[in-house]
C-alpha cells in the first residue's frame, strides 16, 4: 500500500549528521538550510503548498524556536529543520504570528490531504518530533529537565546520577477491515462529524501481537469475531505520533453489539450501499454519508475492497 498520505518523507534523514554537535552548528549556519514553522499545533500553508523559509526568515526562525530538530537533507543536499515557535504571540484577530512569509497557519489534519503528498509527509515528521519534545521536557525516571540532543532526536536527562536517554515515541494502532461476505463493518465515532463512518481501529495494548490486539479490538468494540487476519500496510499518523497498521479480517462469529463508551454506532454496509450513497461531495453538508479522507489508509482499504469485486 504506497503513498499513503503523511508517508515518504521528501528527505535524506542523515542520521550520521545528527550526533555531532560542531556539525549541526554548521548545517544551522548554512546559507541554503529550509525551515519548517510551527506554532501551536499549526502549521503555515499557502495555496495549499507548505511554506519553507530560506535565507534571513530561516535564520530568524532558529533564534526564535523554542526547539528545533534537524530533519534531513533535501534533494539538493539543502538542510532541512523544524522550528517550534510557539512562544511567540499571535496576530490580534486569533491568527498565528507574522513571519512575513505567504500563507495562514492551518491544523495538518484539515489540510494535509490537500497538500502535494512529499509536503503533507514533510509536515507530519516534523510536527511528530515537535510534540514530543514538549511531552519530553522531563525525564520519565527522575523527573529532572531534559535537553535536546543529537539533532532533536534525543533527551538527555541532565541528572547525572540518572542521565536516561529518551527518543521520539511512535505509537502503534491497529486498522481492521472487517467483511462478511459482500459486506464491511464500519463505525462512528461521536467526534467525528456528520455522516462520517470508517473501519475499525485502536491502539495496541502491552503484551500483545498486532494480530492479537485486532482481535481484541473488533471484540471489544463491536462484539464481532474474527479470523483470517492479514496485514495491508501502513500509514504514519502525526496526530500526535502513531504508526497505523493495516489488517483485514473476516467476521466469523458474534453479535454485533457497538460499545456505547467506545463507538457512536457501527453497522454492515454492502458494497451496493456504500456505491449507491456514500459521496465525497456530502462532506461537511450534514447530510449524507461519506468516507475517510482520500489517501488516508482508512479509505484506501475500503476503496480497495470496493475494487476487488
């Protein structure tokens, strides 16, 4: 399953580069190094196309950061970093800082699919790293202050006597495509909004295999048993920093029973349903029914079953 969307990353990540102090000084002084902002969750989008700064706004940029993380080098052997800049204040009307740059600060989840796939990808990476360096101001041991190492992708706790290590966490989720025959189980979540419905998905708990916490999941959820588990592939997933991983099962048991604390609701749909009423176009309307967003992994399993027949 290729080019999912927030995957294939445009970049050398240029590992070898990060643990040398002297070397990451260097690359932050190149003239050609690219920046991506970010502030509060947001990122900056012009005509849905990422906004890099280069030259003196790159430059401002890394005086400003809270935290920045050497991502990579690009295509053109360019340096590649991620800006938090957070602290700054936002513009009186709500909006994000003036950077003097082109475009409007956006959430990824609403735009990302809208974007050139390398750039939404570009953009999950570094918003992924950025979010953990908040969460990771702390060691997880001790508790004493943390600092950024290795190019961003370590802390180091600054308690001598604990001096633990931590790296950038990726949470693994299970995604499941569920069918009976000419039929699909999707669901509802109550966020989500109107007429959205998708496959089943949750995380993977400790102490269980992928296969194992799809079983669990269906089960837990929906009351559904399966088997025939197999894998599909793979999406990152930047909201904050997991890893969806796709299976499809077949339903072999069960009553389907939606979990009220889990789902708003979950159904079968048949193929001839799903073609017949669900439409892109009802997205946002309140009205009709529709899938997940083009070129997550969600729809691309669905539109491949579709396909298969």
């Amino acid at each position: 399953m290729n080019n999912v969307l927030y995957s294939t990353v445009p970049l050398d990540r240029a590992h070898d580069l990060r643990r040398d102090a002297q070397t990451q000084e260097s690359l932050r002084r190149s003239p050609e190094k690219q920046v991506v902002p970010y502030w509060r969750e947001l990122s900056l989008v012009a005509e849905a196309n990422a906004i890099l700064a280069h030259g003196t706004q790159a430059a401002e940029l890394l005086d400003l950061a809270r935290e920045i993380v050497f991502l990579g080098k690009d295509g053109e052997d360019r340096p590649v970093f991620a800006a938090d800049i957070s602290d700054l204040a936002g513009e009186a009307d709500g909006s994000g800082p003036n950077l003097g740059l082109s475009g409007t600060w956006q959430g990824l989840r609403g735009i990302g699919a809208l974007l050139p796939p390398g750039e939404a990808a570009l953009l999950g990476y570094a918003r992924a790293l950025l979010i953990w360096h908040r969460r990771a101001r702390f060691c997880g041991t001790c508790g004493a202050p943390t600092e950024s190492r290795d190019g961003g992708h370590v802390r180091q706790c600054l308690d001598t006597t604990c001096n633990t290590q931590s790296h950038p966490r990726t949470d693994p989720a299970v995604i499941m495509r569920v069918t009976d025959r000419d039929s699909i189980l999707l669901h509802r979540q109550p966020n989500w909004p109107a007429g959205q419905w998708s496959v089943l998905a949750g995380f993977v708990e400790p102490g269980e295999t992928l296969e194992e916490a799809v079983s669990r999941e269906v089960r837990e959820e929906t009351g559904i048993l399966v088997a025939d588990i197999a894998y599909g592939g793979s999406q990152p997933w930047p909201f904050p920093s997991s890893i969806m991983i796709a299976f499809s099962a077949r339903a072999v048991g069960g009553t389907l029973t939606p979990c009220p604390h889990e789902l708003e609701d979950a159904r079968w749909f048949t193929r001839d349903t799903i073609l017949a009423e669900f439409d892109e176009k009802h997205r946002g309307t309140g009205t009709g029914l529709f899938l997940p967003t083009k070129g997550s992994i969600a729809h691309r399993m669905i539109e491949d079953w579709l396909a298969a027949y």
